[in-house]
C-alpha cells in the first residue's frame, strides 16, 4: 500500500489506526512504569503526581502545534458576529466538546492508574465508547441528521465487543473488585458521560456539512483542545485554591497530593511531563479517527476503540516481557478472541462502504 492516501480512503484509515496502535502502546506502558504498578518495585511517582505533569506533557503536545500551525482558523458556514468581531457558529457546539475533553483525559489516565492490567483498562473503557456511538447513530438517524444506513457487520461488531467488556466487568479481575471501588467507578462513569457529549458532537459536525463545504478536521481539533486547555487551567486554579483556603477540601488527600506536586514537583515530574507526549500523539490519532470521512459512528467508534484495546494487549504483553508485570489471564484472552472477531466483521463493513462511497464519488 502506497503511503500517499486520499482522504476518506482505508489507506488514510490504515494509517491513522497504526499511528494510534503505536502511540496507545507506548501510553500503556508509560503509565505503569512510573507509577510502579509493573513488577515489584516501589512506585517511581505518585498517582496524582504523574496525572498531573503527564497530562500538562500531553496537552502541550496537542496545544502548541494547532496554534503554531493556524489549524484554529476554522471555515465556518455561518458565521457569527459578537460586536466588532466575527467567529464561527461551530463554536456553540465545539467548546462544549472540549470541556468534555478536559474530562476525558485525566481520567483515562486514572483509570490505568487503578490495580488493574493496562488490556483491563482499555476494554473497560474502549466498549462503553463502541456502545455510545452506536447509540448516537440511533439517535441521529431519528434525527434525520445521519442519512446513512448501519450495516449489519457493524451491529454485530458492537455485541461482540459488549461481551468483551462483560468477561472484564463480570469474570472477575483478580483481587480487584472494579464495580465495589467508588473511585473506579465514579472515574468511568465521568469517563462515559463526557465522551457520549463529545461523540454526539463530533457527529454533528461531520453530518451537518452542506454536500461541496470544507470538512475541516484540523479546525475542529484545535478549537476542542484550545477550550479543553482553558478548561484544565481553570480546574486546576479551583484546585490549588480550593487546597490552600477551604480546610474540609484540603483534608481530601488525593487533592493534597495533587497541591503537594504542583508546589513540591517530584524528581521525575518532568520525565513524567515529556512521557505525556505520547498521550498527545494519541488524541491526533483519535479525533481524526473518530470524524473519518462518510462513515457512521459505529463504524469509527469501533475501529477507534478496537484498535486501543488491541494495543493494550500489546501493551501488557510486552509489560510482561521487559518489566515482569502480569501475564494476561484466560478470562484476557477469551475477551481479545471477542474483539478479533468484532474487528473481522468491521473489515467487511469497511468494503462495503468503501464500495458505497466510490458509488457515490465521496472518494
């Protein structure tokens, strides 16, 4: 396959979902070497810590190109005007997306802070979000919003990655009890609520474009993480001042800790800061995913999600390679054989539309 693809083509979707493989590897194995839940070893950082400086790495990686670049001069078809000043209507629709963003990744990176496998994490995480997208092309097709049809390929794809996550919830972790851990679950249920927002979202975009109008991915990455920035910087100003003047929040200690890093950083907080750049990489990958050109959101939030949760085996497998961690277990594999057979599926679906969208002259 040639590396020069067209948009909108399964080249260009090849070559998104290996770019995200690769960085969704290095994030998982990052997240557990520093936190010390590889091995024996004592933990190099704090949890809160390496939330705190890895997402600060993260969000300069995604922040400083669009604004180096003018992805945020975004081609509007219809613009607003706010006294002397013009801007896009998708603003409306695009900061909220973004302060959803600002909830999404802190905590996915709580969640591979918690005692579970990085393949745990990812399938707990990446079949909620399969569900939602299935949900939202319902939804958008009731709208009339969506004019495309879900194959049957794809609503397979999205039961068979159900089961997957039910052999994670259900089977049983080991010694970890996820739906009996409040923080678990409070860290996954604002996991799903945001990315159920953002998903509908994105969705809006992509199909309310006018048949001829610019479809601009750049433009809609770079206002999300512009307002999911301004968002985090504000969070973590109520933090601090929450921490230094209001003595039943300081007593709170994951936000003492959190206060303690950012005032006492720890000796790794920069390595942690630079490491998050992987973490950025991802969330390229991931939106442009998410918003590919003429498929539904079952389709995208699938080969998103299935992809992740591939590289969290690989993840964990090489974790068990380098740094002695846990080997995945039966109820691991039986759930990995679910997904395989969800991204077979979704290979055919992906032809079928390929075929549609020649048809039609879309690619």
């Amino acid at each position: 396959m040639s590396w020069k693809t067209s948009d909108g083509s399964t080249g260009r979707l090849v070559q998104l979902c290996s770019g995200y493989f690769l960085c969704y590897v290095a994030t998982g194995l990052i997240v557990k070497f520093f936190t010390g839940s590889i091995g024996a070893r004592p933990p190099r950082m704090d949890d809160i810590a390496f939330l705190a400086f890895n997402t600060l790495g993260a969000n300069l990686v995604c922040l400083v190109p669009v604004l180096i670049l003018g992805w945020w001069r975004m081609p509007t078809i219809r613009p607003l005007r706010l006294g002397p000043l013009n801007f896009p209507s998708e603003l409306l629709y695009i900061v909220p997306s973004g302060i959803c963003t600002a909830v999404v990744i802190p905590t996915t990176t709580l969640m591979y802070s918690l005692p579970i496998s990085v393949m745990v994490a990812m399938v707990i995480m990446r079949a909620a979000v399969i569900v939602i997208g299935r949900l939202v092309d319902a939804v958008q097709i009731a709208q009339g919003i969506l004019v495309r049809r879900v194959y049957a390929e794809e609503n397979v794809a999205v039961v068979l990655a159900v089961i997957a996550a039910s052999i994670e919830l259900f089977g049983g972790n080991g010694s970890f009890d996820f739906l009996g851990n409040r923080a678990a679950v409070i860290i996954l249920t604002s996991y799903i609520t945001a990315y159920a927002i953002r998903i509908y979202i994105m969705n809006y975009y992509k199909n309310t474009r006018p048949r001829g109008t610019a479809y601009n991915n750049k433009g809609f990455f770079a206002l999300e993480q512009i307002s999911a920035s301004i968002t985090m910087a504000l969070a973590v100003g109520l933090l601090l001042h929450a921490a230094r003047s209001w003595p039943s929040w300081a007593r709170v200690p994951q936000l003492a800790a959190f206060a303690s890093a950012v005032h006492h950083p720890p000796a790794l907080a920069w390595w942690a800061a630079v490491a998050g750049s992987a973490f950025g990489l991802v969330a390229f990958f991931s939106v442009f995913i998410f918003m590919f050109k003429g498929r539904t959101a079952t389709f995208t939030g699938l080969v998103n999600r299935l992809t992740s949760l591939v590289a969290g085996t690989a993840a964990t497998l090489l974790g068990t390679l380098f740094f002695h961690s846990r080997f995945p277990s039966l109820q691991n594999w039986i759930s990995l054989g679910f997904i395989l057979a969800a991204v077979s599926f979704l290979t055919r679906a992906e032809r079928r539309r390929a075929q549609e969208l020649r048809a039609e002259k879309v690619i």
